[in-house]
C-alpha cells in the first residue's frame, strides 16, 4: 500500500535500510545526507540512539517536484539492527516500496548477515510485502577494512540470489550514491508500471533520478 493521492498529484516513496547491528546503516544515512545535494533534500533525523546504536529509526527526507506539478516525497528510513529490536523493525518495514539489505563484509560477520536476511525475509511476510517483487540492492559495506572477505567470495554467494550488489564503504563515502541510486531507480520503475507515473502524470525517469540523486558540486 502506496501513500498515493491521484487527486493531489502526490506520491511518498518509503525507502528502508535493513541489516545487521553495526553494519553501517546509519552510516549510510550520514553520508548520503553529506554527499547530495542539499537543494531537495531534507534534515536528517536520527531518533534514539544508545552509545550511537540505532533502539528506533533514522530518517531522510527528500523531496521532488516535476516540471508536470506531480510532487514526490522520498523517506529514507533505517532499522535499529540490534536482534532484540525485532517489534521495531517490523513496524518500520510496514509499507516498504524498496529495501537496502546492508551486510558487513567482514570475515567474522557472516553468521550474523545471514541471520539479519534470513529475519528480513521472515518480517517481509509477516508485513505482507513479497520478497520476489520488492526492489532489493544488497550492499556489502566496510571495504576499507582489512579482514574483509573477497568480492569474488561476495559474488559467489550473493551474487547467485541475481539481487544487485554494490560493495561500498560508508565511511569512506565510496559505493553509498550507488546504492541510493540503484534503489531509487528500480523503486521508480516499479512503481511507474503500477501508476503510469510518466504515462498519466508526465514524471520524466531521468529528471526524477537526476534531481533526486544529484551530489554536491
Ligand atoms: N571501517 C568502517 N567502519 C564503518 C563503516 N560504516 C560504519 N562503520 C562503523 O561501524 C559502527 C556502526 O555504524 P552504524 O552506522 O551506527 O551501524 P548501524 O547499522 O546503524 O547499527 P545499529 O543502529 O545498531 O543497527 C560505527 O562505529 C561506524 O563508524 C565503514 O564503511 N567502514
Ligand atoms: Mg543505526
């Protein structure tokens, strides 16, 4: 269930970063807030952190406004990854229209990415969303570390799921537009199929994506 109104010409797209703890979701937030541009982009929220650990969400707001008059709010949420705040997480997934399943590349945490995707594949169903059909960009997260395991082993595992997979590092600012980006656009797509967005409301795909993902000069 979309937040659509035809009447108001108005659409509100809930992006939602999902992974284990510490995996650099938040992270991801910060930097993409530093890294586009701050024409249409709105404040970052980050609510409720116990030392920085996500207990409730972190949200990024940011805004579209087509030559059309068609407007487009984009909320990008992240869940605490921590494993006893499962309720909350699943309060979050409600009405996902795309997911960023960020894992954390390395060695020692594989367990625990395979744990987080095995309960966002539980908690999809359980929200009444199918994991076939949702836009889905796996990211694996932290390459600067040394002790990571090896892209060719990322793609060798993931890569076989046929999910998009970015490798990228949150805190140095490397693959985290790509991401966002990736999302967006496959968010886009699905969602114009479903309400002829181009068709009925003149939202041209490329000035969206161009504005919405524009970075600083
Ligand atoms: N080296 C390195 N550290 C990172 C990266 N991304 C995040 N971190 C660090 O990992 C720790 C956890 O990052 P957060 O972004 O708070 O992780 P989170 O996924 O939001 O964690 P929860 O809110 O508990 O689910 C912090 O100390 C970050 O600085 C990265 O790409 N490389
Ligand atoms: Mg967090």
């Amino acid at each position: 269930m979309i937040e659509f109104d035809e009447q108001a010409k108005k659409l509100v797209i809930k992006l939602v970063y999902y992974g284990p703890a510490l995996s650099g979701k938040t992270t991801n937030l910060l930097t993409l807030h530093d890294q586009l541009c701050n024409e249409g982009r709105g404040d970052l929220m980050v609510l409720d952190t116990v030392d920085d650990r996500t207990i409730f969400f972190d949200l990024l707001p940011l805004f579209y406004h087509s030559p059309s008059g068609f407007r487009i709010k984009l909320k990008v949420f992240t869940v605490p990854g921590q494993v006893r705040h499962d309720a909350t997480r699943k309060a979050v997934l409600q009405r996902a229209d795309g997911v960023v399943f960020v894992a954390d590349s390395q060695k020692g945490e594989m367990g625990n990415n395979a744990e987080s995707f095995a309960n966002l594949e539980k908690n999809l169903a359980i929200v009444g969303l199918d994991i076939e059909r949702l836009p889905l960009v796996i990211q694996f997260n932290k390459r600067d570390l040394p002790d990571v395991i090896s892209e060719t082993e990322v793609r060798n595992t993931w890569g076989k799921t046929g999910l998009h997979l970015v490798m990228a590092s949150a805190l140095k600012g490397s693959g985290i537009v790509e991401t966002y980006s990736s999302i967006v656009a496959m968010v886009f797509d699905s969602l114009d199929a479903r309400l002829g967005l181009n068709e009925r409301f003149g939202v041209e795909r490329a000035d969206f994506l161009n504005s919405i993902t524009k970075v600083m000069a």
